[in-house]
C-alpha cells in the first residue's frame, strides 16, 4: 500500500526559487562549508543554531517559496540542468529522437504565455459541458472515471498496489480522496482554519467567476463544494491513524466493495477507466465508504457539478490564462506564504519532469551522474548495511528468533542508485506542439493507464515512484527497497572530494534513514518480501514499542511556534533518523579504522565526528513561514530542521563525546531514547 512509501523529506515547495541567475550557464550545487556555523551559540545547549545559524541568516526564504532548505537548494541546481536540456529539445528540429521531441515540445508548449493567455479557459469546455450533461449520479461517477485524468474530482482515490498479503501480485485500491486542502482544515475549528477555508472559498468563487458564472452563481458553487468537502472530510481518517498499515488493509471481493457502498458506482467508475477485468481490490478506508456513501446520492447532482468543475479547474489552473494562476497565487499567500510565482521557466521544468519523468531522466542522467558516483554510494549502503547487520546483532532485547527474521530482512532489502535499469516507454503518449493543457490532460491519462494495467499482473520490480531528478529518497515496505534518483546524489549530500566523515553525515544518514525505515513502526509489520506479516515474538514487539514511545514522547514535546510537534505522526521519521545516523557513525568508524585513518586529526579545526555531525545538520538547516510550519505540522510526517538534528544529537552519546557536552546541557537528554 502507498502508506509504506516513505522518504527522507516531505514536500518542500511547489516551485523552484529564483536565486540563480535565469541565464546560469554553469549550475553550482550548494555545498558543506563551515563558514555557516554560528560560532556564537555553544553546540551543547542548541547544536542547530550552532551548525546551521550563519546559514539561516545568509539564505531567506524566497518570494516564490514558502520553505527554504538544502534539498530546496539541490532542487534549485537540478532545475537549471534540466531547463538547459529542455530549451535545447524544444527547437523543432524534424532531426530530434523521440524522447526529445517529446519533452521538448512539451516544455516549449508549456513555455507558451501567449499562447495560453489567448485560449484562456477554453481547452477544459469540453469538459466543461460534459460535466453539466450528467443525468444522475450513476452517470456522475463514469464521467469522473472518465475524466480522472483530468481533474474533474471524485469523492475517492484509485491507484492499484501490491496485493499486501501476496506480493507477487499487484491489485486495485481505492481510498478516501478529493479534497482540496488536508482534512485537519475542515475538522479543527481554530481561527487559523477558519481563515484558511475562508481564503478557499474566496479562491474558488475567482475561479468559478473566471468562467463566467454570475457572482451570484459562483458563490452558490463555491458555498456547495464546501460543503461537499467538508462532509467528506469528517468521514476522512486522521493521519495519525493511517501510519499503521493495519488499518488500510482491508481485501475484499469486487462485488463486496459494490455492496458497501452502492452509491459509490464502482462497476461504472471502473469500466470508465477501463481497467482490466478483476474480482479483487483493497479498500484503504471502509468506514469512509459505508458512512459517506448515503451522503452521496442525496447531495443534489448540480452541488456534485460544481464540485466536480472546481476540482477540473485545480488541475488546469496554472496552465490556462494568467488570471487563473494570479488567482491561485492570492490563495496560496493565505495557505503557505509564498509571496510570488515562479518564473514560469521553472514551472514548465517542473511540470515536464511531473509529465515525462524517465523521458527527461535519460538525458538528465548522461548530464549528471557519473558510474563513479554510483559506484561510491553503492559501496556506502553496503557499509551502511554492514553497520545496521551490527546493531541487529547486538541488540540486547530481541530475542533470537525475531532477530534471525530481521537480519532476514535486511538482506533481502534490494538497493535501486540513480535510475532505474529500464526506463519507462513513451512512444504511445501523444505530445502536441502548442497545445499545452492537452499534453497534460494526455500524460495525466498515460499515468491512470500505466496504473490500471498493472492490476492482476506482477510487480515491475524495477519501477521508481520518484524522477530521476528528484532531490529525494525513499524506502518502500512492500517492496522491501530503497530507492536514490540521481537527482539527489550531490552537494551538500554527497561531495567525492570531501572527507569520508562529511559524505556519511550527509549522504551516510539518509542511506541509514532509509534502511531503518524498514524497521520503524510502519516498516517492522512487513516481512523480507514485503508482505504484511506479523514476525515478531511478542515479547520483543512489547520492548520495541516501549522504546519507540520514548521517541513519540520526546518528538511531542518539542515546540514549533505557539504549537507542539505532533510526536506519533512524526514516529517513523524521527526513529529513522536516529537510527539513521547513529549506523552512519558506526559505519565511518568500521571504515577509518579499516583505512587507518586518525580520528583525531582536524580539517578547518574540526575532528572527523565532529564534522559528521556539522554535515549532518547541513542536511536540515532551513527558513520557513509561519504558514508553512502550521501546515505542515499538520500533514508533514517530517520533523522540522531544528528538531531532525537537535532531536538526535541529545539522544547520542557520541555527539556529547565529540563536542564536550556535560550533563545537564540542553543536548544532553537525561533518559536518551534509542530503537537501533
């Protein structure tokens, strides 16, 4: 299921910043350097401000973000690449491959202001109309099926996932979906939500407007998909709730899953996306589907209308006319604080890659990674793998059988670097020059079609959820992988000419935060092949939550704001990275001892742990607004940079060691807590 897909950062802006030169020739990466410790603050009362505070202060958020940090930063550097490849593959050269004149043309379609500033809202009438066509509810859900690729909204996701108890097979899934903002908006009354809804209101009565629609008519639309969405989101399962795997596996029959909810029309909605035959699926949550399902057919059909036109209007809202994207701007002013659009080059870039990731990926790969680069990194999750065999090992309260069932596990954990071995076939994606809103519309389908046709069939083991570009990584529990595009394999993370300490508290703790992902509370439901399996002896899963407890108990407490970080939506993140880095330093210690390499011996005054830790915080330092601290301690299952490093730092002893910190000091926890 896609809750086990879990990566080393969650979302960190929806466009890239304008602090490079938009003629940038050469793209530098950001990199480690010293200068960005503060030198002022002690690192035993708050190791962040120590590592991270000159680079706070040299590195404001900027106008097109909400968020500022270092995968921010890498994203950054990557877009600069991938727009000199796209400005190159979009000259209309009849002489072009196939990939290049696909992502060229879909970019320079894209890149047309002109072009879609003429046409305005008139690519998505045919959807328009269709959407007001609809006769009866049934009716309702095949056009959603229909248009699922473009936009047009349904009171449920469908993706299809690994059969959790059979890996072997991939089968249908559907799930609570079609809201616009995170359900903690419409649930939780505090005047921050209030103003939020108010703002999407205001939102979606300037888009409805956009279209024509009376004042009077917009606000009448605007006032039913509200309240749409938010019956829909009382039924919604809370985040917290949706970490345990548990509780979205729920396989049934087809003709059950009808029955449940009758007034879902599922045999419609599915004929319309023309999945393959199945009798099968997973329902992730059932009580969503039993309890809104009344709600559904006695909503009046034109209240469903507008829902289903504004969700068709989200999707196309930034590549119709310029008044559309000024309007969604206003909205995310209020949601994030992001100030400004991006120049719509990197939007296009970004839109590209969304559309055609391994397309891009080809030529972004041959630009970037070099087979020494891989070589390197597959060389540190063995010794990551190494270290963490260790800790299994040593462990003192697993028992012997649960522990034989881990290391089972962990050598069977399968590692994907740089991109992957097959690449994705493009050749029945029809792309048109100049018609950009179609190209989207066309690759959404491509998508929904790749999805669909998996159902029944097994899984492509190869396959990425990430772009090769990606400034990111992640582990998958049904799968049993992780996973480490290109894209994020640099500066500050990864620098071959840096010392081996730098490059394992940088690159070192993300490849240990992955693996350990396959041991946290999410990950330790699910066996060596990735199935849902409970292999653990009672007793040792009482000591493992005991210990993952402390985690949540410690995360909770920590303020962001006038708010506390939520310390059991946080869990698996938080034990991963405590884990994570505590087997990076065990693993750069196995090596320099291995190497004969002093560690003692200082570079720019600092010595080999110390630096580890210095990169480690690198990782994480970061700006944000107020409004994108709130919004993500609501959805986010990422600490903030300030408690990714000093949460970690007070639970190891090795920090305290390295910096001379007593007890008593701020990063010194009386009681340390420690899974692995």
């Amino acid at each position: 299921m896609r809750i086990l897909l879990s990566c080393v950062v969650g979302i960190v802006a929806a466009t890239a910043p304008s602090l490079y030169s938009q003629q940038s020739a050469e793209p530098k990466p950001p990199t480690f350097d010293v200068a960005n410790i503060d030198k002022s603050i002690d690192p035993c009362v708050d190791f962040y401000q120590y590592a991270c505070g000159n680079w706070i202060k040299n590195n404001p958020i900027p106008p097109d973000r909400s968020l500022w940090m270092s995968f921010a930063e890498i994203d950054e550097h990557n877009s600069i690449v991938l727009r000199q490849i796209l400005e190159k593959a979009s000259v209309d050269d009849p002489k072009r491959s196939p990939i290049m004149q696909k992502i060229g043309d879909y970019y320079a379609s894209c890149m047309d202001e002109q072009a879609a500033n003429r046409k305005g809202y008139s690519p998505i009438k045919p959807d328009l109309e269709r959407i007001a066509a609809i006769k009866d509810h049934a009716e309702m859900f095949e056009v959603m099926g229909k248009m699922e690729s473009h936009g047009a909204g349904a009171p449920l996701s469908f993706t299809s996932t690994l059969d959790s108890h059979n890996t072997s097979t991939t089968i249908a899934y559907i799930d609570q979906g079609g809201l616009t903002l995170p359900r903690d908006y419409y649930v939780e009354d505090n005047p921050r939500n209030v103003a939020i809804r108010q703002a999407l209101l205001v939102y979606m009565k300037g888009l409805f407007t956009l279209i024509g629609e009376s004042p009077e008519q917009a606000a009448q639309n605007a006032d039913a998909t509200m309240k749409i969405e938010t019956e829909m989101a009382k039924h919604f399962m809370d985040n917290v709730s949706r970490r345990d795997p548990k509780n979205l596996d729920h396989k049934m029959s087809l003709s059950e899953a009808e029955s449940m909810a009758p007034h879902f029309h599922l045999d419609r909605y599915f004929q319309a996306i023309e999945t393959p035959e199945f009798k099968e699926l997973n329902v992730g949550n059932v009580e969503y589907f039993k309890t809104l399902d009344p709600f559904i057919e006695s909503t009046s059909l034109d209240a469903w209308k507008a829902y289903m036109d504004w969700h068709l209007l989200t999707t196309g809202v930034d590549w119709m006319s310029e008044e559309f994207a000024q309007e969604h701007l206003k909205f995310k002013r209020v949601l994030s604080g992001q100030m400004e659009l991006a120049p719509r080059w990197k939007r296009c870039v970004e839109a590209t890659d969304d559309a055609l990731a391994e397309a891009l990926g080809i030529p972004f790969v041959e630009e970037t990674f070099g087979a020494e680069g891989k070589r390197r990194i597959n060389q540190m999750v063995d010794e990551l793998e190494t270290a963490l065999r260790q800790d299994i090992t040593q462990v003192s309260w697993m028992s012997e059988p649960t522990r034989k069932e881990a290391l089972a596990k962990l050598a069977a954990i399968r590692n994907q670097v740089g991109f992957p071995d097959q690449w994705r076939d493009y050749s029945t994606l029809n792309i048109v020059r100049g018609d950009s809103v179609g190209n989207l519309f066309r690759a959404n389908q491509f998508l929904i079609d790749h999805i669909s046709q998996k159902i029944g069939k097994p899984p492509g083991k190869d396959e990425w959820i990430m772009t090769p570009a990606t400034a990111n990584a992640y582990y998958e529990g049904t799968q049993n992988k992780i996973v480490f595009p290109a894209g994020f394999l640099q500066p500050p993370f990864f620098d071959r000419g840096l010392d081996d300490a730098v490059n394992f508290g940088g690159i070192g703790v993300v490849i240990g935060h992955e693996l350990t992902h396959g041991f946290d509370d999410q990950g330790r439901q699910y066996d060596a092949k990735g199935n849902l399996r409970d292999w653990w002896a009672p007793q040792d899963a009482q000591e493992f939550t005991k210990r993952t407890d402390c985690i949540a108990e410690e995360y909770g407490a920590f303020p962001v704001g006038d708010l506390k970080l939520n310390g059991k939506l946080t869990l698996g993140e938080n034990t991963a990275d405590n884990g994570g880095a505590r087997i990076a330093l065990m693993a750069l210690h196995d090596l320099m001892a291995s190497t004969n390499q002093d560690p003692n011996k200082k570079i720019d005054g600092y010595t080999a742990d110390q630096r580890f830790f210095l990169a480690f915080a690198r990782d994480w330092c970061s700006n944000s607004s107020p409004q994108s601290d709130r919004m993500h301690l609501m959805m986010d299952p990422h600490s903030p940079g300030r408690w990714r490093t000093n949460g970690v730092v007070q639970n190891m002893p090795e920090f305290q060691k390295a910096f001379g910190c007593k007890t008593g000091d701020p990063m010194v926890k009386e009681n340390a807590c420690r899974v692995w």
